[in-house]
C-alpha cells in the first residue's frame, strides 16, 4: 500500500480506521484495485514512476461526514485530494497532484436540492451530474436549461469550480455560480454570498452578500471543499438558429473579429463559437498546418490557393436562441453587420422550437440546445487521451495571426511537426477573450509523452512572453503554469500561499493544486 508522503504507516492506519469510523468501513478504499480506479487515464505520465497516483480514497455521504474527514486528516497530516465526480479528464482527471494524497470522493453527495424554474436556478450537491440534472429537469417538465460542457457526464460542481465552459449564452460555467457552503480545512462550514444570512431567502438570486465576495477564492483552489453550489440555469427559450458566416480573405478576419466582437459584446450573438477556416482545414489534409509555420506559404499565395479551390478562409457558425421573431432579426442584423465585409457571405443553419422531441439519429447540436451527450469523444483518434494547452489570447484578428506565427515558430525551433491536436483556432468559450484548446495526444508511450511535455512547456512559456496564460491546466503542469503568472515577484502566488498557511495550516487540502503549496512542502513547487 502507498502511504502520504510524511507520514508514517502507524499513523496511516490510525487515520484510515477513524476515516471508516467516520464514514463507514466500505466507503475507504485501500486496495490497489479500488485506488486505480482513481489514475489519471490521460495521464503523461502513464508507465513513469512519476505518474500521480493517490494511497487511498474516502468517499463520505454528507456534509457531517466531510467534516469528520478534514478533522481526522488534519489529526494526523494526512493530504486529501477533492474530487465531486472525478471527470476531469485532460486536466489531470481523478488523480491528485501530489503522489501519496488521500482522494476525498464526493460524487456519494448527489442529491439535487432545489431547482426552481421562475428564478432559474439549482441548489446541487457535487456528486449530481450534468447527465443527473438535466434528468430531473425532464421528468419533473421544468421549463430551464443546463449549460453542459462537452462532454457532459461531469458535474456541476467540479466543472463550475474548473471554470468550464458549455456553450449556451450560459457558458461561463463559473459565472454561472450563485452561492456555496464550503467546508474548511478545520472542519468549520460556512455559506457565501447571502447564504451567510441564517434562513436567506435569496442565496441563489443575489451572488455578493454583504462585504468581501469569497467565491473566486474557492475556484481552481485548494482553500476549501465546497458542498453545496448554487449555479444559475437558463429559462428554456422559444427557439434557437443558427448560421453561418464567411469571409473570403486573409486579411478580412481583422473585421470580422472585430464584428463578432461588437456582436457578442451586445449580447446579439450569443453562446459559444469555434473560428473556423475552411482553406487552412483543406491544407491540412494535402500535409501543411494550420499554425503559420516559417517558411510557410505567403499571404498572397494562401489567399491564391482559396479563390482557385474557392473555398472562404475564415468563418463560424453562429447561434441564437430566444423568442424567434427576436432571433430572426438579431440573425438579420448579425447578416447585415458582416456584409461590411467585400465578400462575406451567409448561410441559414439549423433551427428548433421548444420543447422538443429529437430522434436518436437527429444530427442537432445537442450541447448548444442543454443537452448532455458524450459525441465528442469520438474526436481523440489515434490516441489513447489527450492533455489540453489552453491559453487565454485576445479577441483580435491581430492576435489571431500573431499566435499562429508564434506557435508556428515555436514548433519549428522545438524542431516537431504540431501533430494530432485538435481545435488549432480559437473559441469564445467565455465573454470578451478567445480561448485556444490544444489537444496534446497522450499514449501509452513514455518517450512520446516526453516529448509532448517538453513541448507543452515550451508552450506555456512561449506563450507567456507574449502576455497569453493558460486559463486551466493539468496537474502535471500546475506549477509550470502558475511559474509565468509571476508579475511583480509572484505577488499573487504569495497571496495565495498566505491565505493558504492561515486557512489550512496543516496543509492538508490539495496540496500543489493551482501551484499553491502549503508551507511544508514549498519546496516540492517544479
Ligand atoms: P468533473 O468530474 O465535474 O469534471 P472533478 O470532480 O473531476 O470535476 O473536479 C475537478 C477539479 O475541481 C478537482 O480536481 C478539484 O481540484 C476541484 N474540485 C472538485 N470538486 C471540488 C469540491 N467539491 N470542492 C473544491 N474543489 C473541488
């Protein structure tokens, strides 16, 4: 059996007897074919001694139980690692950031305690799954939303506290939050927001309460274990359409960025959307890329290449959802907007009214319609998972075209060709910035996984000198990431290390998560 680092095996199985007192004798899982179930199977370090691997696992049932665990673990030092559904696959999975910690199980918590369909919000526990609510909401006719992410078989809390994106206009999940109850590393349980008012009436209307608003400080944190999180749904609309947009030259996506921007600023397009470009996707299967690699093809000579095979070089799909008249002409208007740009050109998409009964083989953009599906599963081809680089860049033409040289660049200094990864261009996951989603293929294969590490480094720290940071990352790469997050000699790493020596004294919350580190073990940050 694997002990926590730092502690001792007596001590560890002191611990482990109170935690099966605490929470009965079969909710502790010691044996390796339990604790397995808790890797990483995306892990980049699959066959390594370094993979990050937990000793053991405590699945508790109620807010009671969790607290009897922090109290049973600070006794004796013991490192817990939260997990509500464990799901979170490409970021690091069910796995702990530091080796040896106890996973702290949370999906035996899954009840659904409200949902309330005039105010449009949920009250859940973290074990409810995006798959749970949107159940409960179909039996029970309720007229709201989910905003799953893709896929869909997380849940609420751990994706929310991930800041995870969907992509309905209630994509930013973490935006989305209205209340938790937390339980702190002293086994002390507190409510945010106007949950701290003993029989509020408004904890899942109103966010901020009254004084400094915490709720950040929960998110991609280890400050807390949250139990109850409320999350804003959204009111089922009339009907949603969608559409396309294209434009024919490089040069052009300078407007139309700067249109989509004006558009989704307004709140006219709403929800996500994927930048697509229809020339570099037809290079791409005759061998060249996407990135702007040197030596590559000109301007001029890209822009040859579209007109002779007359395809557009950028474009999205676009969506709206609400009553039709309104969609109808928030479309009309989008229309009328883009054709600003010589050339641009448009075609109707898909369009539903609700409710709505879909056929199995019905080829809707489920996601985008709160429909929790795995499909996008059936992207990681060729390999046996995959790790996502996801910087924040600008929501600008100019920024597009400058990220494409400047990984185009790095590729080629790292002397690799960029393989297998997936969405190169950028999303509008959340409000105001685009976010790229790097998919780096993982395979059981130590020496290529290697490889892709040292190129995900590079990455972040390539990006990082061009002011783009990553807005969530996997385990194995916290500290490499919270590393460029470094303005003003890391002064809000310091911050956050502070607070964590006063919340959590002994340390023993997630320790590494985020690159915070209690003070025992600073020393172990990469
Ligand atoms: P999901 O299955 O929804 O994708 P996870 O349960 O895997 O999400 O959680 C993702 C991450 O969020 C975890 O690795 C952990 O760092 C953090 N997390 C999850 N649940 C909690 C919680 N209840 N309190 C605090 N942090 C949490």
């Amino acid at each position: 059996m694997r002990i926590p680092p730092g502690t001792s095996a007596a001590d560890f199985s002191a611990a482990l007897a109170q935690f099966e007192k605490a929470v009965g004798k079969e909710w502790v899982f010691t044996k390796d074919e339990d604790v397995d179930l808790y890797r990483d199977s995306y892990s980049p370090f699959w066959h390594e001694e370094e993979e990050r691997v937990a000793s053991a696992a405590v699945a508790p049932a109620s807010v009671e139980e969790v607290q009897a665990a922090v109290r049973i673990a600070n006794r004796y030092k013991i490192p817990l690692w939260t997990i509500s559904t464990g799901r979170n696959l490409a970021y690091g999975g069910s796995a702990p950031a530091m080796s040896g910690s106890v996973i702290l199980d949370l999906k035996r918590m899954n009840k659904i305690i409200e949902v309330n369909d005039k105010n449009h919000y949920a009250l859940v526990e973290p074990g409810v799954s995006y798959f749970d609510l949107y159940r409960y909401i179909q039996e029970n006719k309720l007229k709201v939303w989910i905003d799953p992410p893709d896929p869909g078989w997380g849940g609420l809390v751990g994706n929310s506290l991930e800041r995870g994106g969907g992509r309905t206009p209630m994509r930013d999940h973490f935006n989305s939050v209205c209340g938790m109850e937390v339980v702190l590393a002293n086994g002390d349980v507190l409510r945010t927001g106007m949950g701290a008012l003993p029989g509020s009436k408004t904890w899942q209307q109103y966010k901020y309460g009254f004084g400094p608003y915490f709720d950040g400080m929960f998110s991609q944190s280890n400050f807390g274990i949250v139990t109850k999180l409320g999350v804003w749904l959204m009111p089922e609309p009339e009907a949603y359409r969608d559409g396309t947009v294209m434009v024919q030259r490089h040069d052009d996506l300078v407007p139309f960025v700067e249109t989509l921007a004006y558009l989704m600023n307004s709140d006219i397009v709403r929800g996500t959307m994927l930048l697509e470009s229809p020339i570099l996707n037809y290079r791409a299967t005759q061998g060249g890329g996407v990135l702007d690699m040197p030596g590559g093809p000109s301007v001029a000579e890209m822009d040859k290449l579209a007109q002779e095979k007359n395809l557009p070089y950028w474009g999205a799909e676009l969506h709206f959802w609400g009553p039709q008249s309104v969609i109808d002409e928030q479309w009309e208007y989008t229309k009328e907007k883009f054709s600003a740009i010589p050339g641009a050109t448009f075609k109707d998409g898909r369009s539903y009214k609700f409710p709505l009964e879909l056929k199995e083989t019905d080829e809707a953009p489920r996601v985008a319609l709160g429909i929790p599906n795995l499909s996008v599963f059936g992207l990681i081809v060729g390999a046996q998972g995959h790790m996502d680089f996801s910087p924040i860049i600008p929501m600008t033409g100019e920024g597009v075209f400058e990220v494409l040289k400047v990984f185009g660049q790095a590729y080629a200094d790292l002397g690799v060709a960029p393989r297998n990864q997936f969405f190169v261009l950028p999303w509008a996951f959340f409000p105001r910035a685009f976010v790229l989603l790097f998919g780096f293929p993982i395979e059981h294969d130590v020496e290529k996984n290697r490889k892709t590490r040292e190129i995900f480094k590079r990455l972040v720290e390539v990006a990082a000198e061009h002011g783009w940071g990553e807005y969530r990352t996997h385990t194995s790469m916290m500290d490499t990431v919270s590393n460029v997050y470094s303005y003003n000699n890391h002064a809000l790493r310091r911050l956050h290390e502070t607070i964590k020596d006063a919340v959590d004294p002994n340390g023993i919350l997630s320790p590494g998560k985020s690159g915070i580190w209690p003070a025992h073990l600073r020393k172990s940050r990469a």
